[in-house]
C-alpha cells in the first residue's frame, strides 16, 4: 500500500496508521460508490481519507502491461 504523509503532518502517522487498519470499522461515511470515502476525526482535526477500488485481476494486468497510462493518453 502508498502512503505518504506531507511533512506539516508527521506527528499524526500513528493516527493515521490506525486509521488506514482500522478503516472498515470506524470513521464517518461520506461517499460510498466505485471508492470509499470517509471523515476521521483525530485530535480535534478533521481529515478526509479515499479508499480506491481494487481493480479485478485481469485489469491489473491490462493497465500494468498493455494500455498506457492517463497522462500518456
């Protein structure tokens, strides 16, 4: 998995690791659709965090070996 925390945030990467474990179970829906997105509130902050949809074997594939990517396009 990618994550990448911005430097002014350092001091909530435990937070957010939790939050990344524990993201099925906790955290407020805001969008639920082709991915997921949901509100956490940690030390009196609000952030927002996006699950992307894991795209099926074949099109891991496809998009990894024969299509060029967006930008590409």
């Amino acid at each position: 998995m990618k994550f990448i925390i911005h430097p002014s945030f350092r001091q909530y990467e435990s937070a957010f690791k939790e939050i990344l474990n524990d993201f099925d179970k906790t955290g407020e829906l805001v969008y639920k659709g082709r991915n997921l997105i949901k509100r956490f509130h940690v030390e009196g902050l609000d952030f927002t965090v996006k699950r992307f949809r894991i795209p099926h074997f074949i099109n891991k594939i496809v998009y990894t070996t024969l299509r060029p990517s967006k930008a590409a396009r």
